[in-house]
C-alpha cells in the first residue's frame, strides 16, 4: 500500500516535467522575429563615446528583445563594427548581425573579429546604467525565469521610473509564478509615493501578498509615516507578515526535522537488522552505505556515456541496483568472515573495522576523490508549501523512501513465512534448528538483508550529501546511536529514536543562536541519550518478561 | 596466569628484565653515541607512550572484560593538561608576541580564559593529566556500573562520549585551540624541547614509567584483585553472590586505566609537540581496542607489543605504500583476529608449545600427602 | 586496479627499498653529494578527508619534477620526490615532516594545505631549518623565516571578493553572511573580513552575521533557512569559507532550497573546479569564487599548461572529467620550478642560499608574471573573480589590472605590522613612530 | 533468636504472571535442614531469587535472624550477611584452577583487602580442609572448567562452605549426578551438619535422595503454583492427597 503511493508520485512529477519542458521550447523559438525596428543608427552612436551615453539612454525605452541582445554584447564586450555595420561575437566564436543572420567575410564563410581588433569599449562608469537598462529589458524577455529576477531587482531600485515599466509589463504578463514578483516589486516603490493614500495601498497589497522581503523598507516606513491611515496598514501588514513567517519557520523546521530523522532511520534500519536482531557490531556498516552511493554513481555514468537521452532514469535502475549490490556484499561478507565469529561479539566489531578500512581506500583507488551523485532533473528544486518555504524533492523522497522500506521490512518480519523461521532463529538457535531450520542460510540472508537495507539508503542520501570514501564514518557513529536508543530488536524502537533525535536536534538547532548552533544541538542530544540510557538500559522498548531480568 | 612463582614466572621476570635493559638504557645509549638518529629515538619514544596507553586498555577490557571505547578522551586529558602548561610557559615567543597563546588571538580572545590559569604550575598539571581522567572514569563507572549497564551498550554509550568530546574540544569557543588544538610548545620545565638531550630525557622517563606501569599492572593482575577482576569478565553475577561488590572494583579499575591513559597523554605530547582533536575522538579510541587484541588481551605483553608493532607499521608503511597503507593494515586486522584469536601473544604460545622443548613442569599430586604443606599464593 | 597505475607501482616498489631500510632504524645511509639525486618531499595527504583536494596537488607537483628533470634536473643533477602520505591527520604531518627533514635529509617540501596542517609542521621546520612550499590561500598574520608562502594572502583572495560584491557589478550588496568551517582560516580571515567591512566599507553591525560548521557537516538545512530570511530583501551576500567535502552538501542544498545566485549570490574563497565539477552544476550558475587562477584563462602560457596537464593525469590513471586545473595546483606548479630556479641561481640546495636568491626572482606562469616579494616570502599576482558558468567553468568577470603586493599582516587589524627577512631582516616588525621594532627581539 | 528465617505474605509477579503469592515460611533456628519440593514451575528458584536479591517481589516481608530484612538489599550485601546461594547449573570460574577459585570465595571480600599478594595462612589451611571435605584436593591446580559435572557441583559446594555461611541454599545440588555421586552428596551434606552451624534449605526432585536427607527428621515444605500446599515430616506430607493430586493429576486443587 505505501508502494503504491510512491509510484503515483513518481507519475505526476513526470507528468509535470513533460509540460513544463514542452511550454519553455515553445515560446523560445518565437523570439526573434522578423520585424526589429532600425537599430544601425543607434548601434553606430552606442560605438562613438560622446554619444554612448544617450544612445544607451534612448534604447532603454524600446520594449523589444533585439535591443537586449544589442546591449547585452556592448557589457560583455562582444560588440564589433565590421564594414561600418555592428556585429555580435557569438559564442562559436563568429560575427553575426543585429538580426542575427551571420556575416560573410570576402570567401563566403562567417567572419571572425580579425587578430588585434578592439570590441567597441564601454566607458566604466556607464556600466551599471548598462546594467540598469537590462534589467528593465528583461522584464519583457522570453525567458519567466529572468521576468521574475529583473522584475524583483526593479523592485528594490527604488527608482520610481521602473513603475511605469512595471505597469507595462504586469499587463503582459501570464506566467503565474511572475505576476506576483512584478504586483510585490510595484507595491514596494510605490511605498516611497508622495500620496498617502497609494502608500497605505501598497502597504495593504504587501501584506497579502505575506512579501517578507519589504519587510524591512515597510519598518522603515513606519518610522517617518505620518498619516494615520497609512500608519494603520502599515501596522497590519507587519503583524501579517510576522504571524505568516512564524508559521512558515515552524513548518520548516518541523519538515526539517523529520527530513533528518528519516535521514537516520535509512542509516540504521540495516543496522537494527544486522545489530538488533543479530547483535553483530558492523563497523563497516557505513561502508554499505557507501557502496550504495557508489552504486548510484556508476549507474549514473554508465548513464551519461551510453544512453544519455534517459539520463534522468538513471536513479530508478540505481535503486535497486544498490539493494543488490551491497546484498551481495554482506553475503559474501557474512559468508567468509562474520560466520565464524558468531557469539564473540569484540571481535567482530575490530574485524568488521579492517574490512571498512579496506573498503574505503580500494574506493578511493578505484574511483578516486572526486565523484558525485547529480540528482536527476525531477528531484531539482521543491514543492513550494508556502511563499518563500520550498521542501525539496530529494528530502520529500527520502521520507517516502525511509517509510516505504520500513514498512517493507515490518511486512517481511512480522507477516512473512520467512520472517517467522528468521525471528526464531534469533531468539531461539538451537530449537529452530530442531525444527528443520537451516541456521546457516537464516543467518546469511538476515545479514545480506541488514547490508542491502543500508546499500539502498546510501544510494538515496548520495542526492543530499556527498559520494566520497569518507562518507561511511560520518553516519557510522549516529547509525549506532539510534539502534542502542531504540532498544536491540525492536524496529518500533529505531523508529521513534531516530525521529526523536531528528525532530529534537532540528528544533533545538535554530534556538541556540551563535556561531554554533549545529554542534551544540547534536551534543545536547548526545547528552540526552547519555542521560536516558541511565534509566533504561536497554533502550526505548526493552525486551520483556523474563528475558528481561536475564538480559540485565 | 598461575598464581604460583612456577617455573613460568622465573621465565615471566627474565623478559621483563631483558625489555627494561634494551628499552630504557641501551636505546637512549645508542643515540648518545649517534648510532641511533634523535627522529628514531623520538619516534620511539611515542610507541612507548602509545603502549603505556594500551597497557592501560587491556586491564579494563583485557582483564575485565570491560570494553570501553572512550580511552582517548582520557588520553586526551592527559595530553591537554602538559599541553596547556606548555603553551602558558612558551607566551609571549608566540607569532603574535602577545602574553596569550598565539590560537586565542584570532579568536579574539586577549586575556587568559579562568581555567586555564593552575596549568601555570606544572606540578598541578602534571597532577590533573592523572587525577582527572581518574575523575572522569570514577563518574562515567559510578553512573553506569552501578545501574549493571553491561556489554555493548557500555561500549556505544562510551563511544558516544568521545564523539561528544570530539565536537566540544573542536569548537574555537572551548579556548582550547579548536581543531589546530595546541602545538608550537618551545619548553617544558624550561628545557627546550628543540634540543636532543630533552627529548632523550623525556624518553628515558616514558621507558621506565612505562615499565613501572607494565611492573604494577603485574603485580596487580597477579593479586587477588587480578582474580576477581578475571572472574568480572567470566560471570560476573556469581561474584555477586559470593559477597564481590562488582561495581565498585569495576570503578576502580576503570579509574586506575584512565591515570594509566592520562600518563600517556602528559608524555607523548612534549615528544610529538602538538595534541589535537582528532586524537581524542571516537577513531583513536577505537584504534587502542585494535592494538591490545592485535597483540593479544589478557596478557600484558599483548598491549604492549600491540600497540609498538602496529604503531611502527603505520609510520612505515604510510612512507612505502602511501596509497596502499590502510588496505594492508585493514587486511592485518582482519586475518590475525580470524586466525589468531589470542593474537601476537597467542600465536607465539602456540609456536611454543608446537615445538617440543621445555615442557610445563607441574607438581603432579604430591599435594594431597601432608595438607597443611606451605604453598604460595 | 585502474586506479593504481603501472608507473605509480613501479615507483612504490623502489621506494619500498629505500624505505624499508629507512624503516628498520638502520643509520642513515650516507651518500656522496655528487652525482646523487636531490631528494624533495612531497607532503600532502592522499587518504582522509582532505585527500579530495590534496590528491591532484601531489601529482602536479610530480609533473612540474618531472618537467625540470626533463630540462636537466638542478646542478645537473636529477630531482627525486619522496612522496609520504600524512593522511588528513595532523600529528602524522609533524611526524612525517620530521622523518622528511632528519631522515631523507630532502632539500625542500612541498606540502600542506589546511592552515591546522601548516601550523602543526611550522615549528618542526623552524626547529630544523627546512624549507616549506605551501601553495595554498591563507589567513594570513604568520612570516616565517622557512617557509615560501605562495598561496593568497586576504588582500589578494578575501578583501576583493568583497569589493567586487559592493560594486555595482557585483549587485552592490549591503549584507554579509560569512559562514565557514570552523578552524583557523575562516576565522582568522572573517575577523580580518569583519573588520575590513565595519571600518573601511561602514557597513553596520547588524548586517554582519557568522556561523561556522564542524569538518565533514553534512546537514545544512536550518543554516541555509537562516540565510534565506537574511538575504530576503535581496541585498545579501554569502562570503563561503567552507572547506573540501562539506561544500557538496551546502551547494546541494543550495539548488534544492532554491536560492539562486541572483537573489543571494556566494563568493567562495575553499571552493574551486576541482570541488566543482563533483557538483550538479545548473542550480550554481551565478554564484562566484574569487582566486589568483581560473582554468578558463585564455592566455597561451594556461593554454599550455592545460594541455600538459590533461595528457600527464591521463597516464595517472585520472579520468578526463576529472582533471581538471585549479589555484592550489597552479600555485603548487609554479613554486617547484621556482625552487628549481632559485637553487640553480644560488648554486646550492643550502636552504638559506635558496632563500637569497629567490628574493624578488621572477618566473613566467599559467597566469602571466609571478614573482616572489623581495622581502615577506610571500608572492606577487593578479586576482580573478569567477561566476561559474552552467557547463562547470569559472567566467572571469573582474581582474586586478595588475600583480598584487602580498600583505601577511593586513593594515585593517594590525596597521604599521609587516615582515621583512631580506638583508638581515628579523622577520615580523611593528613600525613605531617609523621605526621598526622586530617582534622576535620583543619576546 | 526466635526464627532463623521468617518469610510473610511473600508476592512475586512477572509483568501480571504471579510467580509467587501469599507464600509463608518460617525456619527454626534449631532447624539442620528444610527440604523445598514441588512440581515445576511451582515457585522454588523463584523463592530463592527474591531472598538473594536477584528479583524484587510486589509485596511481603522476609527476616533473617528476626531483624535483618533482606528484601531491597543488594546481592553482595545479602551474602555479606551469610545467606549464601549455590545456582541450578554449576556456576565457577573455568579459566581458573580449583585453588584459585577457593581463594575468591575465601577472606574478606573488601576492596582494600583483596590487594594481599599472599592468601592469610590460616585461610590456606581452611581451603584445604574444605577441598579435603569435599574430595577435590588433589585436582588443586587444575582448571576448573576440566572437572566433572558431579566435581564441578562439589566445588560449588566447597567455595560456599568456605565462607562460612549461616544460611545456605542450595538449588537441587544432585541433579545431573550419578547414583555413586549422590550418596557422597548426602554424606557431604551430613559432614556439613555435623562439622559447621549452618542450616541448609534444599531444593531437589530425586525423591529418593529427598526420602534420604529428610528420614534423619527433617521437615519438608511442598510449594504449588506459588504458595505452600503442605508442611511436615516426609511421611506426613506424602500422605497428604492434595501433595498426591497436585503431583499426579494436574488438576485444581482447593488450598
């Protein structure tokens, strides 16, 4: 049933990408169209100094995009005069002109800027009304992505001639993510209008709109505001404000939290496998980790060299591609060496260091330092909850994918045939053999479950962290934590603990201000579980009944 | 481990002998005369203090069974306290030339933090790299033995102190030199520490006290505290009933191998000339349980060739195969656990009773004829 | 295994020889100065958490060997490299630079890179006298008699960075969020940056924040909340000083959280390609690092340099995306040929006739002229600052029109405070009513 | 002194499972021997673990020598006071050798005083006649781990009468012993009546060995499902039919 839900998601986020990817071709292609006013005149003022000045002033008003490419090229240095007509180094290193058909030079082939010759230069001091004007033109460019940034730059200028610009544009405008960037970017300037009446508007719009980023200029607004009305909305739209950021930072830190917590559950629900149900200590846990990451990053570049049209896919091949590999592993592992120190758990634990030990420099040596795990494209970015608070695919998948193994693994333990011989073997070696059990194979396929659980979290938390040989010692010392918090053997026990130590580090992290908030967080949790560990030896869940009093 | 002299014994006292002579005299001798280079004698000098810390290991786990994965933190303890005395003795020759060591002033800290101030004297210094681990180790044990926490969870909540440790000690704010910790010492007790003879000094002390140590170790493993130290490992709760107050000779011993660890932190890091962080974490603590199984637990001679042998490959081997070194240690660990469960120590005693030679004499039944005979304990 | 390839064995297998005799604590073998090979060490960790940086400057190092043995080694006679591996474990670095310097007796060092590395060999190497190369940017406020410091100082890495982002090119930012990691380079550098910004540029208090996250975090969800609320009304800046791994996971959370360059840009002083092209590189475009040497560089002599680079990792067994050039390998690069050039002018490998005659010695390089101060062993160059670009490049949006003057001590925390060891200069001096007053005699 | 042991309304509960309930005992001081018998799971370990401390019971009092209350004392304490327990399955030290561990469970058990190289002589002597007693001194200096089921028990036996117990429990010492082994037992157990002052509580179900110990005039106590069915010489309580019903047919009885 929970594997159900993550395929529907998977579907949608799909689905969406498709649209999108469809509706930015679109438009592009169209830009340029054929009927680009005179602009020979202009582009031969911008090349003389003395006039660059009002050449730059007279283009900014013209609404078109040919204008933006035009000044674009003179900031870059890219503009040329070739013949007495301008001309823009593309980046293939040829000339074209202004309407972007490519010059031919005397032999027929697109002419290159000749060795020794000078773009047209742009005087310093003319650079940031360079700069200025561009932005305004790009509020009118192809591309929503760069409407909404110059139109959230015009807003901060406070460069009351950007209103009418601004009109202009929010008139045209369809994309749904920029209207509210260009209303926002109006409201601000219009907070510095003469009329009190249009101040205490746009301090009511800016409070709708919940824009945390006028909530300085609106304090500041306040301070000089006279006119009692306008002092009023101004009031309200703070306390909006305030109130909605509130909210807003409590639901971050909230998703924060169990972010990391399903973070820690991934790391260690192997673990409370191959340690709480069968008490070995694998030091090199966190390697398994690592051959999961490792997974994901030769998939991925198997990906990007032979079938690089589906290379976002790759992840759904590496998944279980992990669950495999490091299964593998921990059977050959369990196979040759931890099968004969059963019961001797010391000694399992410094041979189990050996083997990390040797797993991280043969990767290193393998694939050397740097390599990395991109995510695909449908994991880039996040779910907008609210203005300003964005979830990321990657942290949301992560959650799904902690629940979705975890339920698996109570299914496979608790309802299962095979659970049922695996759990009988833990409590009971001898009796289950008695039974027709084969201990040996229990054994081993419990184990290769632990490292397989382990290989699939490491190949999901390549997405958010790094894929390098040292990342198994960073999660060894926190997988450990939760499982002994827990309480050995009881998988409700690794739940809670690690959403506990999740949820509690992220909510205490933002209250400890400083310049150490993150340390001091995760030593007070240490402390903590230090300080429960007293009381409950054993752990959230400890074992009951009898076996209780012998196990102290 | 018989309780009797025995044969066994006379041979125990002749190696001890033989480790004293070459170790503390004949090395420090050698460089002397500059057959042996001061990097060698130094490089010595700190497996020594290594193996003082290993000795120390194998009487809480070796012997008691206690397998506690926090000894650096007591180690780091030790090491900080000479450390810090070190640093308040070399003020002022700093790069910065100010009164405060050089790390507090780019954490724009400009006058000597409170705690700092008794490591002026070094006799309180040299007392708190021993006491306070010995502190330390009796709260630890009194909050966990006494509550019959056991076994692993011992061994991770251990775990999960050092690491607590290790990020405190790596903040810049703790003022004890962040993750540079303290180093560019220039004396200790006035000697310079640039000059040979200091550093030969100070490794004729890490030899003798070390077989100091080892000698006490001894005479205590082989007292009836050394029995009931055994027996802790091999069934603890029967002690119990026999009237043993487990937890307090637990604490005690614990106690006694944090002084042990502490020790050798005061003496390894004027021979090493910096401490820092990341010999106090959860890797290094880790690193010592490896070096006593290696040489084999429960024996004494096991810690102390553990820790020398393994240390000794480290630096080797780092040098020859720079990028192969961790493989062929990890491989080391792995095969002598499988196949030498008693590890250096073991795999010596099976050669030696593979090979027929000496065998064990043992008074055959003459006890039973006269009862109230002498025997020694 | 592809990694280890077959020149690397064949060179372990010949160092096991030496060091296995330097091993078994026999005395040193003593060995006739004439035509024997001239031993350097090479110092830098090839296993731990700083081997993603230190890997490739070991190697380059060994090319720019190689490339003077080509040209006739020094005195005619060959440049051996004696490679340890001080594996991220900074008492290892002093115990390795000791048998470096006692044991193989090597002419010179090239190594270290993390500030905690430097610091733990300094005094090993004032002790004996050697002679330390340390290619990489620092914070600065140290002068050391044995060491060439050619990495940037702040004034020629940190303080432009600033600038650059208070221009209006750089969006003339008015906040600055100075997040690092926590050890001594990005605390000494934000204190100097803290100071530079209240005194020099004004900016006020309140808009200085500063947070620092152990080694290897990987966690920065909350710190990058924080960020968002400070850079809101678009006038803030981040000044990363985080360093090797952890940066992976912050830029990572950058893009996913989906704060872009333009509404909170970055200006990295830890962060360069080679770090960079381990990332996910379209939700970085925008955001900026400033260094004495980009990879994008159009001159001939990066050209080249580039080129010889690429053929000599391809025998090295790194694989082509992987190698790739960045300020540290330059730096790294050019100061063994400026060790060889300055032995050769001093007709010794002596360590204080070295250090005359690379006083003021000028050498061509990946970017142009280069040249050691006459007086502080520090470095003259140009600053770059770089956007990244989406296909993983630095565009150079800004250089320095000329070298900069290297300045140990900035003027901001320590006015009148500079380092002179030329003409029996004695190091660190305080001008005093305009005389100079050496530190090292104060003590 | 009026009673040696004196157990009231004893209540011992394992989360709801009342493994003992409203259980009364009382031993006279006079009183050599008590024999506790019943069917499995009637009880007896279990009595024994609450007087050693080893479970806490919900409710009742127990008195040693009328005014020692031995509930909530810790393990060791209990046995400084000379309530000294041998387990069901021989529990020694096998890596040591016999002597060695006779030199645990002799002398002071302080802290300080463990720190002596050399045992007292005179606790040398009382070791030896102990291993003399039990016929384990000419297997002294072998490890303990190499003695036989029946040695192993015997030596349990020695490293408790060497602490000179005042009260000593043992739990069903016999079982798992050859017939030859079990009559030394009984003249070992009739050795320590006559030789020391301790009074022995014994658990056993080799009813033959119980007919032995308990025809020399021994009282013995049957514990069902918790409580004590029936109290008396061995002829009285075989006559009794609730013990004949209770053993036989497993079915209800009426207390």
């Amino acid at each position: 049933m929970a594997f159900g839900k993550t395929v529907s998601l998977l579907a949608v986020t799909l689905g969406l990408l498709a649209i999108l990817l469809g509706g930015l071709a679109g438009p592009g292609a169209a830009a340029p169209g054929p009927a680009t006013p005179d602009l020979e005149g202009p582009a031969k003022r911008l090349s003389v100094p003395a006039t660059q000045e009002a050449a730059i002033a007279a283009l900014k008003e013209i609404p078109d995009p040919a204008v933006e490419v035009l000044l674009r090229a003179l900031k870059d240095g890219a503009l040329y005069r070739l013949r007495d007509r301008a001309a823009i180094l593309g980046d293939d290193g040829t000339l074209k002109d202004l309407s972007g058909q490519p010059i031919l030079d005397a032999a027929g082939q697109p002419a290159a800027p000749a060795d020794g010759q000078e773009p047209v230069p742009l005087d310093e001091r003319l650079f940031s009304v360079v700069q200025r004007a561009l932005e305004r033109l790009e509020i009118f460019g192809a591309d929503a992505a760069a409407r909404r940034s110059a139109a959230f730059k015009l807003g901060s200028s406070q460069d009351m001639t950007a209103i009418a610009v601004l009109e202009k544009a929010l008139a045209r405008e369809t994309d749904p993510e920029a209207k509210p960037v260009m209303e926002e970017a109006l409201a601000k300037l219009r907070l510095a209008s003469p009329d009190p009446a249009a101040r205490a508007v746009a301090a009511q719009a800016l409070g709708r709109l919940r824009s945390e980023a006028a909530l300085g200029q609106l304090q500041a607004a306040l301070q000089q505001e006279t006119d009692p009305a306008a002092k009023q909305a101004l009031t309200g739209a703070i306390r909006s404000i305030d109130s909605f950021l509130v909210i807003r930072n409590v639901v971050g830190y909230a998703f924060n939290g169990v972010s990391l917590g399903a973070v820690l559950l991934i790391m260690s629900l192997g673990l409370a496998v191959t340690f709480g149900l069968m008490g070995i200590i694998n030091m090199a846990h966190g390697e398994m980790l690592m051959l999961g990451s490792y997974t994901a990053y030769v998939v991925q570049e198997i990906f990007t060299s032979r079938f690089a049209a589906q290379q976002d896919y790759y992840f759904l091949v590496a998944l279980p591609l992990s669950f495999l590999v490091a299964g593998l592993v921990g059977l050959a592992l369990e196979g040759g060496i931890i099968r004969f120190l059963y019961g001797r758990p010391l000694e399992t634990l410094i041979v189990t260091w050996g083997v990390g030990m040797i797993f991280q420099q043969s990767a290193r040596l393998y694939f050397g330092d740097q390599t990395s795990v991109n995510s695909p494209t449908w994991f880039r970015g996040g779910l907008e909850l609210m203005p300003g608070l964005i979830l990321p695919w990657s942290r949301i998948f992560i959650v799904m994918l902690a629940l979705v193994a975890l339920g698996g693994l109570y299914l496979l333990l608790n309802r299962s045939y095979a659970g049922l011989r695996v759990r009988a073997v833990m409590q009971n070696r001898d009796m289950a053999s008695c039974l027709g059990v084969s201990t040996r194979r229990i054994d081993s396929l419990t184990f290769a479950l632990g490292t397989a659980l382990a290989g699939v979290g490491g190949c999901a938390l390549a997405l958010i962290g790094t894929v390098d040989p040292e990342v198994g010692k960073t999660y060894i010392v926190d997988a450990f934590m939760v499982v002994v918090l827990g309480g050995v053997g009881k998988l409700l026990g690794a739940v809670v603990a690690s959403f506990g130590i999740g949820i509690s580090n992220k909510l205490l992290e933002p209250a400890i201000s400083g310049t150490a908030a993150p340390i001091y967080a995760k030593v007070a949790i240490l402390v903590l579980v230090i300080w429960f560990l007293q009381w409950r030896p054993t752990g959230f869940f400890p074992a009951k009944g009898r076996a209780a009093a012998e196990a102290r | 481990m018989t309780l009797g002299g025995g044969p066994r014994g006379d041979a125990q006292r002749l190696w001890i002998a033989a480790f004293g002579i070459v170790f503390v005299v004949l090395l420090p001798v050698a460089n002397a005369l500059g057959l042996l280079s001061d990097y060698y004698l130094n490089l010595f000098g700190k497996y020594l203090c290594l193996a003082l810390l290993a000795v120390g290991m194998d009487l809480i786990w070796g012997y008691t069974g206690i397998l506690s994965l926090g000894q650096a933190i007591f180690f780091g303890a030790g090491a900080y306290s000479i450390g810090m005395n070190m640093m308040l003795e070399g003020s002022g020759k700093g790069v910065y030339g100010e009164p405060v060591p050089d790390f507090m002033i780019w954490n724009q800290v400009y006058q000597l933090p409170l705690f700092w101030k008794p490591y002026k004297y070094i006799a309180l210094a040299v007392a708190s790299s021993m006491l306070l681990p010995a502190a330390i180790a009796a709260v630890i044990g009194f909050l966990t033995f006494r509550r019959k926490l056991r076994g692993t969870y011992f061994a991770i909540l251990t775990q999960a102190i050092a690491f607590a440790v290790w990020l405190m000690v790596s903040r810049n704010e703790m003022k004890l030199g962040g993750t540079n910790g303290l180093t560019d010492f220039k004396s200790v007790l006035g000697f310079s520490l640039s000059s040979p003879a200091t550093q030969r000094a100070l490794y004729i002390i890490t030899a003798a006290t070390l077989l100091a140590a080892f000698l006490l170790s001894r005479w205590l493993v082989t007292s009836k505290t050394g029995l009931v130290l055994q027996a802790i490992r091999d069934n603890e709760r029967r002690l119990e009933f026999l009237g043993y107050n487990v937890a307090g000779y637990k604490i005690f011993v614990f106690a006694v191998s944090a002084a042990l660890a502490g020790l050798s932190g005061l003496l390894y890091a004027p021979q090493v000339g910096i401490i820092t962080p990341s010999q106090i974490g959860v890797l290094p603590s880790l690193e010592i349980v490896i070096w006593v199984a290696f040489g084999g637990r429960g024996t004494l001679w096991g810690a102390l060739l553990g820790a020398i042998s393994i240390n000794w490959m480290r630096s080797v081997l780092t040098g020859t195969y720079p990028r192969l070194w961790p493989i062929i240690l990890g491989a080391l660990f792995v095969g002598v656990i499988m196949f030498f469960p008693k590890g250096l120590v073991g795999f010596a005693a099976r050669l030696r009773s593979v090979v027929p030679g000496r065998r064990r004499l043992v008074e055959a039944g003459g006890v039973a004829a006269s009862k109230a005979e002498e025997r020694p304990l | 295994m592809e990694g280890l390839s077959r020149r690397d064995f064949l060179k372990t297998t010949a160092a096991v020889g030496v060091g296995a005799a330097a091993g078994m604590g026999f005395p040193a073998i003593i060995k006739a100065q004439g035509s024997a090979p001239i031993k350097v060490g090479v110092l830098h960790s090839l296993s731990g958490t700083m081997a993603i940086s230190e890997a490739p400057i070991k190697e380059v190092v060994l090319m720019a060997i190689d490339e003077v043995n080509k040209a006739g080694g020094v005195l005619g006679r060959k440049v051996e490299a004696v490679v340890e591996d001080p594996a991220s474990n900074w008492d290892l670095f002093a115990e390795k630079s000791k048998k470096l310097l006692l044991q193989d007796k090597v002419a010179t060092v090239f190594g270290c890179w993390t500030s905690v590395s430097r610091k733990s060999v300094l005094p090993v190497f004032e002790k004996n006298n050697g002679l330390l190369f340390y290619p990489v940017q620092y914070e600065g406020e140290e002068c050391s008699k044995n060491v060439i410091y050619t990495g940037a100082t702040i004034n020629q890495q940190a303080t432009p960075g600033v600038d650059y982002l208070m221009s209006p090119e750089g969006g003339s930012k008015k906040k600055f969020y100075l997040l690092g990691s926590d050890y001594v380079y990005p605390r000494t550098t934000n204190k100097i940056l803290r100071a530079y910004l209240l005194k020099v540029k004004k900016v006020p208090e309140a808009n200085i924040a500063e947070e620092y996250t152990p080694f290897h975090h990987q966690d920065y969800q909350t710190i990058i909340g924080k960020i968002k609320s400070f850079s809101a009304a678009g006038d803030a800046a981040v000044i990363n000083t985080i360093n090797g791994d952890s940066n992976v996971p912050f830029f990572k959370e950058l893009g996913n959280q989906g704060l872009t360059a333009d509404k909170c840009p970055t200006m990295s002083y830890s962060f360069a390609e080679v770090e960079l092209q381990t990332l996910d590189v379209k939700p970085l475009a925008g955001h900026l690092a400033s260094w004495n040497y980009f990879m994008s560089l159009k001159n001939p002599e990066n050209l080249k340099w580039v080129k010889a680079w690429k053929e000599w990792a391809k025998k090295a067994g790194i694989p082509d995306k992987q190698a790739v050039t960045d300020d540290p390998m330059m730096h790294a690069y050019v100061h063994v040929h400026l060790w060889a050039k300055a032995a050769q002018k001093a007709e010794s490998t002596d360590v204080d006739k070295v250090l005359k005659a690379i006083e003021n010695l000028q050498i061509s390089s990946p970017v142009g002229k280069y040249k050691v101060d006459p007086e502080n062993h520090h470095t003259w160059k140009p600053v770059f600052i770089g956007k990244i670009r989406a296909d993983g490049q630095f565009d150079i949006v800004k250089r320095t029109p000329d070298w900069v003057r290297p300045e140990p001590w900035s003027n901001v925390t320590y006015p009148g405070r500079g380092c002179d060891w030329s003409k029996g200069g004695k190091g660190t001096f305080d001008t005093v009513g305009g005389k100079r007053v050496w530190l090292s005699e104060k003590q | 002194m009026d009673t040696l042991l004196y157990v009231e309304n004893l209540h011992v509960s394992f989360e709801g499972f009342l493994a003992l309930h409203n259980l009364n005992l009382i031993l006279e001081p006079q009183e050599r021997i008590r024999l506790l018998i019943g069917p499995n799971g009637a009880g007896k370990t279990t009595l024994f673990d609450a007087l050693t401390g080893q479970v806490e019971p919900v409710m009742g009092r127990v008195l040693f020598k009328d005014h020692v209350n031995l509930l909530g004392l810790s393990e060791h304490v209990i046995a400084h006071h000379g309530v000294i327990r041998k387990f069901q399955t021989p529990s020694v030290f096998p890596d040591h050798t016999v002597y060695e561990n006779m030199v645990l469970s002799s002398g002071s058990k302080h802290f300080l005083a463990s720190f002596a190289a050399r045992a007292a002589s005179h606790e040398q002597e009382q070791i030896a006649e102990v291993l003399e007693q039990v016929g384990l001194l000419d297997h002294a200096n072998e490890l303990a781990g190499t003695l036989s089921h029946g040695q192993k028990q015997w030596l349990e036996i020695a490293m408790l009468l060497v602490q000179s117990p005042t009260l000593l429990l043992l739990d069903e010492p016999v079982a798992g012993m050859t017939r030859a082994e079990k009559d030394r037992t009984v003249a070992l157990i009739d050795g320590i009546v006559k030789r020391s002052a301790c009074s022995i509580m014994l658990i056993e179900h080799d009813m033959q060995f119980v007919r032995q110990i308990a025809g020399r005039g021994h009282k013995v106590t049957v514990l069902h499902e918790g409580t004590v069915l029936s109290e008396g010489s061995i002829d009285h309580v075989q006559a009794d039919e609730r013990v004949i019903e209770a053993y036989l047919g497993r079915g209800k009885v009426s207390a």
